[in-house]
C-alpha cells in the first residue's frame, strides 16, 4: 500500500516539472512572436523609404549616364578628328626625314613610312578621290623607292666575291673527306648586321609593296655581283695557276738502253716534250703531263664543281636570312641560272677540248674524263636536293652534261681498241733493242690510270657487258675487267704483228717477252687491276706465263746453230786426221758464231732486271753447259798443236760472256 503512494507521489512531481516547463516555453514563443511583428515593422517601414530613395535617385543616374556618354562621343570625335587632321598633314610632316633616306636608321624609317601607309588606307577608304590621297601616295611610295634604294646598295655594296684561298680551303675540305678534325670552314657572305637590315627591308617592301621586284633585285645583284663573279674569278684564276693543281702519275717508260756504268739498268722516265702531241704518240707517251695538260680545264672543271656547290648552298642560307620564305623558290631560281649556265659552257669547252684531243688518238684524254665523270656524278645527288624545288631543266643540266662526258669516254675507250688494233706504226716506231714497245708502256699505264676511277669506268661499261647499273656493284667491277682483256687482245695481236717486222727471231722474241713480261709485272703489282682482270678471264696469270715460257723457246731455238758446234764425236785414242779437222772446225766455228752471238745480244734490251738476270740464267745453264761438257772433253785432246787458235774460251769465259748479254757497256 505504501509502495502505490510512493508511485503516485513520483507521478505528480513528474506532472508538476512537466507542467512548469510548459508554462515556460509558452511566455518564450509569446515573447518571440512579439519581437517578430516588430521586425516586420521595422522591415516594411524600410523598404517603404527605400522605395521612396529609388523614385528620387534613378532620374537622376539615368541623366548622369546620358551625360556621360555624350560626354565620350565628342572626346572621341575630337580624337578622330584629330587623326583625321593629322592625316591631311602628315605627308609634310615626314617629308624632311622621308628625304634623307633610310640610311643608318632604317627603323625610325619604317615608322615614318607606317604613318604614311595608314594615311593612304584611310584616304583609300573614305576620299579616294581627293587631292590628299595622291599627295600621301606619291610621299609613300617615295619612300618605299628609297628604301628599295638602300636595299639595293647595301647589297652591291657588301656582295663581292668569295676569296680564292677560302675557295681552296673548301676544297681542301672536299678533297679530305672530312677526315681531318679542323674546323670545317665556312663562307660568309655579309656581314650579320646587313644581313638584319637587308631581312627588315626586304620583309616590309614585300609586303606592302604591291609591284615591288625587291626579290628579283635581290636575286640579280647576288647573281651578277657575287656568286657568278666569284665562280668567273675561280676559273679564270684556277686556269692561270693550273700548275699548282694536283696531278696524276707521271707515266714511266721502260729504259731503251743498259747503262755503261750499271749492269742492273734502271728504267728511264720519258722525256718532257713541248707543244702539241703528235698522232704517232698514242696515250701521251713522249711527255710527262698533268692533268689538265692531258686535257685543258679538267682540274679547274672538277674543283669548280664543289666551289659552285658549296656557293650555292651558302646563297641559299643567306637568303633563307633575307627573303620571305614564299619567295625562295622564285628568288633561287633567278639567282642561279646564270652562274650555272657559265659552269656548262665551261663544260662545254672542256668537252670540244677532249673531243678535238680524241680525235688526234690522244686517248689518255679518257683519264681526265673519267676524273670529270666520277665527281659530277658524286656531287649529283647534293646538286638535287638543292635544286629539285626549281624547274626541272635547272637541275637536268647536271645529269646531262655527265651525260655527255660518258659518252665521249665510252667513244674514246672503245676507238682505243680499234686504234690498237689497227694500229699502222709497224715499223716506224719498232725498237731496234727489242725493248718494251711505248704502245704496251702507254697502255698499261693508262689502265693504272683509269683504275683510280674504277667505278665510274666500270658503269661505261654496263651496257656492253649487260650489267645492273645500279645494284650489281660487282658487275660494274667485271665490267672494267672485261674491258682491259679486249684492250690486251688487241694489245697482244698487234705486238705479234710487230713482232714479225723483225729480221732475227730472235730479236722478234725478246721483243715480245719484254712486252708480255711488262704486262704481267703491271698487272701484279697493282692488285686492283689483277683482281677485275681475273673477274673477266681467271687464268690471266697462266695465260701471260704461258705466252713467255712460249717466247723463251723461241728466243732459245735461236742458238740452235751455236750449239750445233758443240756436237760429239766418236773419237780414239789416236785421233785421225780428219777427227782432228772436225774438232777445228766445230771449235773455230764456235768460236766465229759466239763473237757474233756475243755483239748482237749485247744490242738488245731487257729493262727488266728479274727478266734479265732469268735469260742469262738460262743461256748460262744451256749454252754454257753444253761448252763446258764439250771443253771438257775435247780441249784436253791432242787435235792441234795451235790450241790458243782454237781454244779462244774457257767455260767460266764462256759463262762470262754470257752475263754480259743485254749490257750494251760491258767490254
């Protein structure tokens, strides 16, 4: 009973707190509620003034802003008014500095021409017809003539040729491949402050001036004043001091004849003969010659080929510097067709040259050919690249004249062999000594000649032996093969024509030993010539043993009489008179043909010391053998109380003698 009392009396203190708080949240929200409707008053209240302060103040923004744009359209009149007035007065407000040029102020300059190209559009634009117009215009284009003016004597002024010792250093480059590690050089054509002024005049004019030819000038001025001068100057110079060109190989000639003093003969250089050669000189044997005196203008035609490369690359980056870059192809062409038409006719010259030399079978004209052929064609491909934006008979001009010099030099090559062939001098020109003939000589050094163009003679060539031109680089080799065999058929089957114009077999076969001996000696050393022979014929090297071991014997059976003395006999004990005569009569008879032998083979000649000391060699081994086994048996026998009549040689006197063939100086 107690514990539902407790309970209740918790329930009405709990109702009490309860009751207490609601009373108090209801004098809150009533406060609250007061306090809202007064700041909806205060809130009406101010957007009423607000509304009141709108009515009064917008008239007044609205007329401010009316105000204040009139106020901009007259500053913005007086402002056009005063440009417009200052374009009515321009031309003679400029016109003093406009008067006095460009000159060292070509900015400034600018600045003043601006003002008046602007003047002369706003004049275009709105009075076309007014005497203002004419007045501005006649102002600006008097100086944009000015200007062009300026233009064009900074650069006649600053374009002159290239030195010719910066020239020689390009090629000095060229010739070195580069190889050396020596700054490469360059060629500078103006300096870098004209070159600014030239670029700034030349970009404004160009763009502003409607029938400016400021691009054509430019062209012009470095065409006649500079680049084409300087390739003039070059070859002109380069033909004067022609003598200081590199040049090939002097051509040696074997010795004629055997030193009185030296018994290992050393071959003899050809002389040096004055004037023109004659027609009976074929490879220009009679005298020791440069290149460009084998053919007039070679050296200075094939240096001239990298100098003009080299100036026209140097032309193309300054005007890459100067000239708007639409305009380069139209300037470029302009600028290089005259040096390159000089650079042909001076081709042209040098070709009538070889052609008129050809035609005088002076066929060493083919070495400087290919020289020619073999650096156009090198240079071709950077030829190309430069000139392939141009028109095509620009760059053609190239292709074509290697073109012709090929073809001359296949003309000229393939008339060689028919000269050779036909060759009429049999008898003329025939070495009394049986010495290397100057045809085989000139031959076999114009083939070391031509070797140092190998490539360049091989393509020649491609046709004739159906080759790949332009892949089969081994064909190219065979090709220049095959071409030296047709020249030593020819060669071969006209020595032996020669050879039978001699009187003595013998002579006749020391002739051709010397000269197929020469052939095979050249052809070995120089390994580049052995290696393309044998591409075209492999056993070379047996044919030309073949053929000297073949005159060998020939030259041997030349003897056949001598040693017919040194016959045996059948002989006693007691010799009978008539064995005795026999051994007198082979004895004396020895005697007689050997002298003889002895004169005449001293008259001949072998240059070759290893040919000379093999023939000696041999004669020592047959004829010297055969007397000393005859010596030894017969000088013993009592078939003459007078034997110094009979005996005249010992053997080693015999062997003696026989090392002294070929010695035109030994006693």
């Amino acid at each position: 009973m107690e514990a539902l009392l407790n309970r209740k009396r918790d329930i009405e203190n709990r109702l009490e707190k309860d009751e207490a708080r609601i009373r108090q949240l209801s004098e809150t929200l009533d406060r609250s509620a007061k306090l809202t409707d007064e700041m909806v008053g205060i809130l009406d209240s101010f957007q009423g003034r607000l509304l009141k302060l709108d009515k009064t103040i917008l008239p007044v923004y609205q007329k401010t802003k009316q105000l204040t744009l009139l106020q901009e359209n007259v500053d913005h009149t007086l402002t056009a008014l005063e440009r417009v007035i200052g374009f009515h007065h321009i031309a003679d407000e400029v016109e003093p500095k406009l008067n006095e040029g460009p000159t060292g102020n070509i900015d400034g300059y600018l600045k003043l021409l601006e003002k008046l190209r602007v003047a002369v559009d706003f004049f275009k634009h709105n009075n076309p017809t007014s005497m203002e117009l004419s007045h501005v215009n006649t102002s600006f284009d008097r100086g944009i003539e000015l200007l062009e003016k300026e233009f064009r004597d900074l650069l006649r002024r600053h374009s002159l040729q290239v030195q010719f010792s910066d020239l020689e250093k390009v090629i000095k480059q060229d010739e070195d491949g580069g190889k050396h590690t020596e700054p490469k050089p360059t060629i500078q054509h103006l300096p870098d402050n004209v070159v600014k002024d030239l670029n700034t005049i030349a970009k404004y004019v160009i763009n502003v001036g409607e029938k400016s030819d400021i691009s054509s000038e430019y062209a012009q001025i470095r065409s006649n004043n500079a680049l084409g001068r300087t390739l003039k100057l070059y070859m002109e110079v380069g033909v004067a001091k022609k003598q200081s060109f590199p040049t090939f190989l002097q051509k040696p000639s074997p010795a004629k004849k055997q030193s009185a003093k030296r018994k290992e003969a050393m071959p003899a250089r050809s002389k040096i003969v004055q004037g023109k050669l004659s027609t009976t000189s074929l490879l220009a044997g009679e005298k020791t010659v440069g290149s460009d005196e084998q053919l007039e203008g070679c050296s200075v035609l094939v240096r001239s080929t990298v100098v003009l490369l080299r100036l026209l690359q140097t032309e193309w980056e300054l005007m890459e510097h100067v000239i708007p870059t639409k305009h380069h192809v139209y300037v470029f062409g302009i600028l290089v067709n005259d040096p390159i038409k000089y650079f042909m006719h001076r081709g042209d010259v040098v070709l009538q040259n070889a052609q008129r030399q050809l035609l005088r079978h002076e066929y060493i004209t083919i070495v400087p050919l290919l020289r020619i052929i073999k650096q156009i064609q090198r240079l071709i491909p950077d030829y190309g690249q430069l000139l392939s934006p141009l028109s095509g008979d620009i760059y053609s001009k190239f292709p074509n004249l290697v073109g012709s010099f090929e073809k001359l030099a296949l003309k000229g090559m393939e008339e060689y062999i028919v000269y050779i062939r036909g060759d009429s001098e049999k008898y003329s020109n025939l070495p009394k000594d049986g010495t290397v003939h100057e045809l085989t000589s000139n031959t076999m050094w114009f083939f070391e000649q031509m070797l140092e163009f190998p490539d360049s003679a091989g393509r020649l060539h491609m046709s004739q032996d159906r080759y790949n031109v332009h892949e089969d680089e081994e064909g190219r080799r065979k090709a220049v093969g095959s071409y030296i065999v047709r020249v030593l058929d020819a060669l071969t089957l006209n020595l032996e024509n020669k050879s039978r114009t001699y009187e003595s077999t013998v002579l006749a076969a020391v002739f051709l030993m010397n000269n197929y001996y020469f052939i095979q000696q050249t052809y070995e050393r120089n390994t580049i010539m052995l290696e393309l022979v044998q591409l075209a014929l492999t056993d070379i090297v047996d044919n030309y043993k073949t053929l000297i071991d073949n005159q060998l014997r020939a030259y041997q059976r030349g003897f056949t009489k001598l040693v017919q003395h040194l016959g045996h006999e059948n002989i006693t004990s007691q010799l009978s008179k008539q064995q005795r005569q026999k051994l007198k009569d082979r004895f004396k008879g020895f005697n007689t043909d050997f002298e003889e032998l002895f004169r005449v083979q001293q008259q001949y000649s072998i240059p070759n010391p290893e040919l000379r000391r093999k023939l000696r060699n041999e004669n020592i081994t047959f004829i010297g053998g055969l007397y000393s086994e005859f010596y030894q048996k017969y000088a013993t026998t009592d078939f003459t109380k007078n034997k110094d009549k009979y005996v005249k040689f010992t053997p080693e006197e015999v062997e003696a003698k026989l090392n002294k063939f070929f010695d035109q100086g030994a006693p």
